[in-house]
C-alpha cells in the first residue's frame, strides 16, 4: 500500500498516472494532510509520498505525526529545489528515507518507490523480530531467575548434608590439591579448613601398597586420572596431627567437572577393622592347630608310600600319593594364612643378613626353569650388578617374593612365551623386575592384585588361595622397599619391587651376624 499526500490536485493525478502504467493497484491519494493522518490512523502503508509546502501542514508535520504512528515505513518528502535545506535537515531529524526534488524523473522515482516498500518490509521484519527476541529473553530471564532460586536451594540442603555428614567429605584436583574439607574431615584430620586448603591429600593419608608414582606430572592419586571417572580405595588411614593417631578408612572418589576434581567420601571403618581382627585372629588360631594333625597326617602317608608299613599295590600308591598332595597343598594354605596373620599383626621379625644376590637369582631361576621348560617358554635372567654385590635383608623372605612372582610369570605366561627376571642395583638399592608376554591384566583390575584373597582378575578368576601378591606385599613394605605391576591387555605384564639403600659389597658389609628387626 502506497500513500500519496500532495496539496496539488495535478500532483496526485500524476502519481495516479504513473502507478496506473506500472500495475499498482493499492495507491491511496490525499490532497489533505488531516485527512491523510486519519486514514493512518486506521491503516499501515508500506510508503509515505509527500509533497513539502502545503497550506494546512507542511509535510515534515505531517510526517512527524506519521512517523508517530509507523516508524518502519519509509517516507519520501518531495521538495523544491528551495527546499532541499529543510529537506536534509528533515531526514536527520525524522529519520525520513528520501527526499526527491521537483521535477522529478519517473525512473529514478519508481525506483526510490520499490527500494523505499524493501525497506519498510525490511523493518517490519526487523522489528518483529527483536519483539521476538525481547520476548524470549523475557522468558529467558525469568527461566534464569527461577534456575537461580533452584541452584541456592539445592546448594544450601547439599550443604547442610556434607556439614552435618558423619563421613568426612573433600574435594580434590587431579593432582590431589585439596579445594575443600566437611566438618567431619576437620575432626578426623585434627585440622582446619583453611589448613586442610593448603595440603595434598597424600599427606593426611597414607595407603600401602599404591606406589608414588600416582603424584606425578599427570596428577592423579590412588589410581586417579585423567581416565578415571571413580575408584574406591581400600587399606588406607587418615593421619590426625594433632593425637598422630591413624584411623582406617575406606576413600570412595568421583570425578566432577570433566575429571578435573574428585569428591571423596572418607569411612571411618575402625570397627570394621576390629571386627576383622578378631575373625583373622580366629583364623590364624584355627590354621595353627590344624597345622600338627596336617603333619602327622603327611608324615603316615610318607611312611605308607616308603613301604616301612608293609608292601603296597600301585593303585593303592596312586592313592596315597594323591592323598599326600592334597595335604601338602592344604599345608601350605595354613601356612601362607598363618604367615600374613603374622605380618598384619606385627609379630613377624625380618631375619636380616648378607646375602649375594647373584647366588639368589641364580638359585631362583634354576629352581623355576624346569616349569618354564615344560612350557617351551623362554626363560631369561638379567642381571646388572658386580659379583661382589650383597643384599643386606631376609634372604628367606626375599627368595619367597622372587620365587612367587617368577611363579606367577610362568602360571599365566603361555605356551612358548616369553619371561625375563631382571635385577639391577643403582645407588645402593635393588631394582628387581619380571616381565612375561602373557595376556596382560586390565588396568582396573591392577589396584586389587595386592590385596588379600585376590583372585586374578574379573576376567579370569586363579585356582591359588590369593594370598601370594598379598604376601609379597607385606614382605616388601616390611623392608620399607615398594612393589607395583604394570600391564597390557594382550601384551604382557611387569611385576617389580624396590628396596632402598639394601646393597653392599665385600669391602663394606655388616657384621655378617644376622640382626633381628622387629616389625613396626
């Protein structure tokens, strides 16, 4: 719709000329300006045309009262060349879109005509649009305001559970930088917020068994890293500053944030462990009377299948010697249960001496290379160390490690596999590694191989009674050394450990009178 508004009756006959040829049909014309606002009053044009000089109301009035009542739609102010001051002026002032001088060409107004209805449609978009706009950041606003008011009531319960909480709860960075610490972790700890707020968590808890390789470069504690989303960590104290007093606890971690900070929920499990105490003591004194009817039942069967009792068939022998194996087996469960009752108790001393490692590998191997033989496995010992180096430590219980897990290397290796036993000394400690071909272990299950009655892992479940890594584990700490394992799926394993400042040489050995140390 275009409205022409000019006080000249031959003006508007002109304009009806000229929009008549070009086919617009929808062409209202005013030679009254009060008239023509009154018909805007009612109607929404797509262009206002008007003449500058009129009697009742010139043309910026009358535009102005327009531009009130349409402000998108665009108007062109027809002038005089006297005029054209007023008319520059008029378009700083209202906003108009053009002013065309008299006489104007036909051409050029048709096409300020089509370009000025583009604009006004443009606008009109334009507007409706940003009312849209407005509308949705209305809702958006009040969406924001309510999720707001959600946030602080869901923050304040959340903050009243871990205030009052009876287990201690912290957050933590990927590097085990404490960001904040509960009430109840305050007591356990037997320090404040703030101090809490400049530690590690690896120094208010200590766990055996997970070596430091866990706070490195990469972040990550107890198994915790970039990959781990959770991990529950077992065998694990919290130590208070203030009584130095350790309390067991069981730490359950989760990653938040895109594994950027872990919450732990830390267990006080003290009546657990009591609990415990008092089954495993029940046990060790069950498999320490169980261990002389064993004997004896060993040493008759012995007697039978040496003949000192009389004469046997073979199928009777085939018989006895079954029996005889699966009571030495039984004996040795009891045995390897009695043994880490007597570690975990702190009743066992280390027998220390020197010893020649060399003897000991050498005596290790050769005891193990029939098995792996039988296998057509490759079975190889490295060793990098002179031959005059000794290992001050309990050789019996050193060579019940070694033994163990070259034992296991040769278990889950397969046919025609590959093993290496690797020692070396460097700066007065022993590094000393077995490293197989076999299937490998899953990273998950890694954590778990050093904890008592571990069967394997979730995949495979071992016929043995759990306790070889477990008792590994207790020997080794109990030297102050550290023993670990790494692994692949599907490329192989390494079971390592390492004992501190153990070696010495002839020229420098202890008193070779072995010294009793007593368990801490």
């Amino acid at each position: 719709m275009i409205v022409v508004v000019d006080d000249e009756k031959i003006v508007t006959s002109a304009f009806k000329t000229l929009f008549k040829v070009e086919g617009c049909s929808d062409v209202h014309l005013f030679n009254n300006p009060s008239e023509a606002l009154e018909f805007l009053k009612l109607e929404t044009p797509d262009l206002i045309i008007s003449d500058f000089l009129m009697p009742e109301m010139n043309g910026l009035q009358f535009l102005t009262e327009a531009k009130k009542l349409h402000p998108e739609v665009s108007m062109i102010l027809l002038t005089g060349y006297a005029d054209k001051e007023n008319a520059i002026r008029a378009i700083n002032e209202i906003g108009l879109y053009k002013y065309i001088e008299k006489p104007w060409d036909n051409d050029d107004l048709l096409m300020n005509i089509r370009n000025g209805i583009e604009r006004s449609h443009l606008l009109s978009s334009l507007r409706a649009k940003i009312t849209e706009l407005e509308a949705a950041q209305a809702q958006l606003k009040e969406y924001s305001e309510n999720l707001e008011k959600l946030v602080r009531e869901r923050t304040a319960e959340l903050s009243g559970i871990v205030d009052f909480s009876a287990d201690a709860i912290i957050t933590i960075d990927k590097k085990g930088r404490i960001q904040s610490a509960n009430p109840a972790c305050e007591n356990l700890t037997g320090l404040s917020g703030k101090s809490l707020l400049k530690k590690k968590f690896q120094e208010i808890a200590y766990a055996p068994g997970f070596n430091d390789a866990s706070d490195n470069e990469n972040g990550g504690i107890f198994g915790l890293n970039s990959e781990a989303s959770k991990i529950l960590v077992r065998d694990c104290y919290i130590i208070n500053t203030l009584s130095n007093a350790r309390t067991p606890v069981e730490v359950n971690f989760a990653a938040v944030s895109d594994n950027d900070k872990y919450v732990g929920v830390i267990r006080n499990v003290s009546i657990q462990k009591e609990t415990e105490k008092l089954r495993d003591d029940f046990i060790a004194t069950l498999t320490h009377d169980l261990r002389t009817p064993l004997l004896a039942a060993i040493q008759t069967l012995k007697y039978f299948l040496e003949g000192s009792i009389g004469t046997l068939e073979e199928k009777q022998k085939v018989l006895l010697s079954t029996m005889l194996q699966s009571n030495e087996d039984l004996l040795g469960l009891v045995n390897a249960l009695l043994e880490v009752y007597r570690f975990e108790s702190g009743k066992l001393s280390l027998c220390k001496t020197n010893f020649s490692l060399k003897d000991l590998a050498v005596q290790c191997y050769n005891e193990l290379k029939p098995l792996a033989e039988k296998k057509k496995q490759n079975f190889k010992l490295q060793l990098e160390a002179p031959e005059s180096t000794d290992i001050y430590a309990d050789r019996a219980e050193i060579k019940r490690v070694i033994t163990n897990l070259c034992g296991n290397a040769v278990n889950y290796t397969n046919l025609g596999g590959e093993i290496t036993i690797f020692a070396k000394v460097q700066n007065g400690d022993l590094i000393f590694s077995v490293t197989d071909d076999g299937n490998g272990i899953p990273k998950e299950d890694i954590p778990n191989l050093f904890t008592r009655f571990s069967q394997g892992t979730a995949r495979k479940r071992s016929t043995g009674t759990g306790l070889g890594l477990y008792l590994s584990r207790q020997i080794i700490e109990a030297h102050n050394g550290k023993i670990w394992a790494a692994s692949k799926l599907n490329k192989g394993s390494e079971f390592s450990f390492l004992l501190t400042n153990v070696t010495t040489t002839k020229e420098r050995r202890h008193d070779d009178k072995p010294e009793v140390v007593p368990q801490s």
